[in-house]
C-alpha cells in the first residue's frame, strides 16, 4: 500500500467552473516531498473553500485501481491527479476504508473523513455525458482526509493502516448515506467522531 502520486494544483479563473469561476481541480504530480498540516499540502489551493475549505477536506486520495476501472468505462486513459486528488494510492481499497480510520502516510498521520460527492465543477471538468451521475452510481468516490498530526509525504510513501475503529462506515457506504440511506446514515450519528456535516445532512434528509 502505498502513493504513487503527490499532486497540486492552484486556482485558476475558469468559466465553466460553476458560480465561484474559478477552480483548483486541475492537480499535477511533484516530486519533492510536501509538508501538510490541516490547511492541506503545501503548493495546494482549493477554490471552493464554502464546500471544500474545511479541514475535513484537507486532503483528497483516489486509488489507481479505481482509474483503471474508469479506463475501461470512458475507454480513455486518465492521469494521476485527474480527478483533482493530492494522493493517488496503489493496492490500498480507498472505498472499503471507514471513516475514522487512520493512515500514516510518510511523517503525516491522516483520518478519513468522508466520500468525494461530485459536483458541476469535476462535472465540467470530465467533459463527459451524465458524469455526475455516473460517478455516484459507481461509488468509487475516494476519500477526503483530515490532519491528525502535520508531516510530508511523497512517492512511495507507504500507506500503513494505524487504526479501523469499530462500528464506523466505510467511504461507500456513506455515499448511500448522504443519499438516504437511513442505516448508513444512523450508523455514523453513533460514531463519535463523526463529522458536523453529517449532523447537517442528517437534518435535512430527516428534518
């Protein structure tokens, strides 16, 4: 288990980047190691700071194994760094981890924290029919990272596994979750480090 890629990207004006018109979706792989605490990767920038500025969404990872998948569907090959991701990871089930979990990543201890939820932005940027609803229905979203400890990664960092809290949900199932699923949904109300969003979310699908 381990990264493949470290990737970052700034903001840039875009007019098809939805209301903001501006976007940092388009990440590119470096090869020095990046220092990251919980404002994210250094030399990274997140446009929409109103949906992706706190510091749940520190860091964003998406496994190789699910580009090659991709591939296949869109019949195109997709870089590392494509889908706007800090971390692209091999040999590690980015979906199946649950949330709360921990990695060490080079000196850095991350948490994740939650599933990619697609948005205009990454739709326009794919440039492909019904993207929003594919990605959703394919549930490989990846996973959005907090900042346990600031450290730096790089290439080749191992991705060790520190810490699986028991009773938690994986990233896949709290995509269901954010979509009604009420099991999914109550399962991470009862886990005590759930975050905030899900405390949101939970008022507006349930009242």
């Amino acid at each position: 288990m381990r990264v493949i890629s470290v990737n970052v990207g700034r903001a840039v004006d875009a007019d098809w980047a939805g209301k903001l018109g501006r976007t940092a979706i388009d990440k590119k792989p470096v090869t020095h190691r990046v220092p990251v605490s919980p404002g994210g990767l250094a030399g990274d920038e997140r446009a929409d700071r109103a949906n992706h500025g706190d510091a749940t969404h520190a860091v964003y990872a998406y496994a190789r194994e699910d580009y090659a998948w991709w591939e296949g569907e869109l019949g195109r090959p997709l870089r590392d760094g494509e889908f706007g991701e800090n971390l692209t990871t091999s040999g590690i089930d980015v979906n199946g981890a649950v949330l709360g979990e921990r990695w060490r990543v080079g000196s850095a201890l991350l948490e994740v924290s939650g599933p990619r939820i697609p948005c205009v932005v990454f739709r326009n940027w794919m440039e492909e029919k019904g993207w929003v609803k594919r990605f959703t229905e394919a549930n490989r979203t990846g996973a959005y990272l907090s900042v346990v400890e600031n450290g730096d990664v790089g290439v080749e960092d191992q991705v060790t596994i520190v810490e699986r809290p028991d009773g938690s949900v994986s990233v896949a199932e709290s995509v269901l979750a954010y979509h009604g699923d009420k099991d999914a949904l109550a399962r991470i109300l009862a886990y005590p480090g759930h975050s905030p969003f899900w405390d949101e979310r939970a008022a507006r699908l349930l009242g």
